[in-house]
C-alpha cells in the first residue's frame, strides 16, 4: 500500500490496521494527507464480504456462502464433535481456522472434487479473499488463527492475487495470522510452485498428490497431463530442502483405487521421508462415484506406510452433514447467490 500510495511506510501500515479494524472512516488516520486518505477510501476495499448463507455442522463447523458465488469454511480447533477427543488441547486456546477459496469454481476438474464439475469462473482479488476471513472473523466467538488456501479453486493459478491475500492475512498491522499458520495447497502447478519456492515465503505448502503411479494420477487429476508426477515431486523436494521444513502431500483415500499395500508401497518408493509428511484424507461426497477405504484396506495402507517409516496423519473429515469437508464446495458459483 506503502508504495502504491507513495504514503511513508508507517503511515501505510496505519491505515492497513484501521482497514483492517473495520474503520469506515479513514479520515482519523494520522500521518497522512487527506487527499491521500480520500485516493485509497476510493481504490481500495477492506470491506468482509456479504453472507448469504452459512450452515452449521453436529461438529462445530460452518459453511459459508458469500454473494460472490463462493464458499468458506470455519474450522474449529478442537472440534466439537461428541466424543471427539480433546484431552491434547486442555489448558490450550480455542480457536478457529478458515479455509477460503481462491476462485470461483475450478478449472482442474479433479474426478473426486465437487467443486470440479462446476467448470472456471473467475479468480478472486486479494481483497475478495481477505473478504472471506473477515466476515468470518467478525461473528467468531474465538480468534482465528490459521487460514488454510483450500476452499474453491486452484491457488497457484491465481498466484499473485493469493500471495497478496497471504501477506495481508500474515501482515502485523493486517490479519496477524502467523505466516507460519498459513497454508497454501496446489494440485500441482509446478512453475508457480518453484516460483513459490524461489521467493521464500514462510506460508506453508501442501501438494494435492492422490496417486504416485503417473498414469493413475492422470485419471484422477488431469493436471497430470500438464505437469507430471515426476516434475512435481522434484519441485516439493526441492522446496523442502530450501525451506527446511516437510511439504504437506495430500492423498485422498478411494475405496479399490488407491488404498492398496501397493499403492502405498508406490507412494512410499516416490517421496523422500525426510522432506514430506503424508496427509490422508478421507473421500467426501458423491462426485465421481467413488466410496470410502474399508477400516481394512485403511489400515493395511498406514501398515506399509509405517513400515516405511514416512511420516503420516489422518485428517479428520468435518462438517460432513452440510457438504462443508475437503472436495464438497460446489454452491452459489458465479456470484448469482441469493441473500436470505
């Protein structure tokens, strides 16, 4: 804003902090000339999006549906399932996570992904994305304090706007979420991945795999055609020895497709151990016509995996009775979303 504006940078971060803030009126802000305040009131937008929905699942999450034709998700941390075991975060902060969405709709089309089947819209822009976690944040009764990019869309095909969206939500006069709190996850668009890699940022990656045979891959994830397994494995090893740090690699789990000792076996061969930890993720929903893993094949998978000794979790699929999990967002594209 800083250099946009030509405002000295600590008049810049005052009047990112007042935006912020939900101030309407930045004529308060001292420091800078009024002219200046009137030129950014008018160019620029901190204003959280407009609700016109949100669902509230058994387990404390909630769906939201913004009138620009995307969803977000509210994630509580510890989640409020009955019978969820909480005991590793007594005496711990409540609090939230949001996951937000970069476009509307999708260009990938994944097979197992619902918001796939809706086809590209449009990218959103920064403040659209920022938009997001503060209509959130203003009704939340704890702190937010993660953001994960893994709502509706591609990131790293909307690479800049999402970087800025990152930097404002990270920013300590902005959203003061931790970089680190951050993550950013690609299916797989290996330049925009290096060039993540090239200029540093702390935000963390995660890398939407699925399959480590590359002809498999290609009939869930057509990306595949585009960027191979092969490139993109290279690229997140590559990014987790710069950063010194494991690259999430999320594997959704499709019951007879890729839950096999062999799969895992292959899985386990393809990544490093010490650059990656696996995120296995059950398969939401009904698009594509695929079905969960058995308790049996799950735990033979994780058998091999511990075998190998590669890192794993198994993340915990919410919000399951309002289509709120991971590949269910699939409302409201194209901005035409009806205010109730």
């Amino acid at each position: 804003m800083a250099r946009l504006f030509g405002v000295p940078e600590e008049a810049g971060r005052k009047v990112l902090a007042a935006a912020i803030r939900g101030e309407r009126d930045l004529q308060n802000v001292r420091g800078v000339r009024r002219g200046i305040l009137e030129k950014i009131d008018r160019e620029t937008s901190a204003e959280p999006l407009r609700i016109a929905k949100r669902e509230t699942a058994a387990d404390g999450f909630v769906k939201y549906l913004f009138d620009i034709g995307v969803e977000a998700v509210r994630i509580p941390i510890p989640c409020e399932a009955p019978g969820a075991d909480t005991s590793a975060y007594e005496g711990k902060e409540k609090k939230y996570i949001v996951c937000v969405s970069s476009q509307v709709g999708c260009a990938l089309a994944c097979s197992f992904c619902a918001t796939g089947t809706l086809g590209f819209h449009r990218n959103l822009e920064a403040h659209e994305i920022v938009g997001q976690v503060l209509a959130i944040k203003r009704e939340a009764d704890r702190p937010i304090r993660g953001v994960v990019f893994m709502g509706m869309g591609e990131p790293f095909l909307n690479y800049d706007q999402v970087i800025h969206a990152a930097r404002v939500l990270s920013h300590p006069c902005g959203g003061q979420i931790d970089a680190r709190a951050i993550t950013i996850s690609t299916a797989g668009i290996v330049p925009a991945l290096r060039r993540f890699t090239a200029e540093g940022h702390k935000f963390r990656l995660a890398v939407s795999l699925t399959h480590a045979v590359a002809r498999k891959r290609l009939e869930l994830m057509p990306i595949e055609r585009v960027h191979s397994t092969r490139e993109l494995v290279e690229a997140l090893h590559d990014h987790a020895r710069a950063r010194r740090t494991r690259v999430l690699v999320e594997y959704v789990l499709l019951g007879g497709v890729n839950d096999s000792p062999g799969d895992a076996r292959a899985l386990a061969a393809l990544l490093d151990r010490s650059l990656v930890k696996i995120d296995l993720i059950d398969v939401n929903g009904t698009t594509g016509g695929f079905r969960r893993s058995s308790q049996e094949a799950r735990s033979a998978f994780l058998d091999v995996l511990a075998e190998a000794k590669i890192p794993f979790a198994i993340r915990y699929s919410g919000g399951q009775d309002v289509a709120a999990g991971c590949g269910q967002l699939a409302a409201g594209v194209g901005g035409g979303a009806r205010l109730s």
